[in-house]
C-alpha cells in the first residue's frame, strides 16, 4: 500500500466514525518529521479515543501497518499517532483552535 493510498483508508477510517473537520497536509516539503498530518477533531474525549483506535486496530489488523508511536492516551484530548509517513492527530475542538496546526504548517 503506498503513503497515498494509507492517507485515504485512514481518512475513511474517520469518516466513518463521524470525526469532523478533517484535513490533510502534505508536509513533504516543509520538514522530515513525516510526509502527511491528517488533522481530525473529535467532540469528546470518548469520540477522540475511539477515533484513533479504530485508525490503529484496522491499519494493523487489515493491512499490518503499525503505529511507530502513540501519544495523549492518558488525556484524551489529543492523541498522536505516528505511522512514520503519516502522522494522525486526533484533537479535541478548543485545542484544535488553540495549536491551529492547519495555519501553522500550511504557512511555512
């Protein structure tokens, strides 16, 4: 499975499970850390785990694509997941508009 072909499953993978206001970033040119940022808010602490557990049990289970790391599990506020070329951020709505991380990496 190519990064592309990734970028659309995990998208999808949001989609169905109602994450709202989801952007992707092709941040290829702008810094090493990764290729992708898909951005996804969910409107609670019970949707944003859901969310990026459901994008981690099916990559694995699905596909064998497995996080490299996960952060914010403990807050459930804003989960991190790391796939290497592709990094998910999973955010709960005020601190989606707190970090603005569309603006900040669009703009570089």
């Amino acid at each position: 499975m190519t990064t592309e072909e990734t970028v659309n499953k995990i998208v999808s993978i949001l989609e169905s499970k109602k994450g709202s206001d989801i952007e992707v970033i092709d941040v290829r040119e702008k810094t090493t850390l990764a290729d992708y940022f898909i951005i996804v808010t969910g409107n609670s602490t019970t949707q944003i785990k859901a969310l990026a557990d459901e994008v981690e049990v099916l990559l694995k289970n699905e596909d064998q694509i497995f996080a490299d790391h996960v952060e914010g599990r403990s807050g459930d506020k804003w989960i991190l997941i790391d796939f290497k070329d592709i990094v998910v951020h999973v955010m709960h709505p005020e601190l989606r508009a707190d970090y603005d991380l569309e603006n900040l990496w669009e703009q570089k």
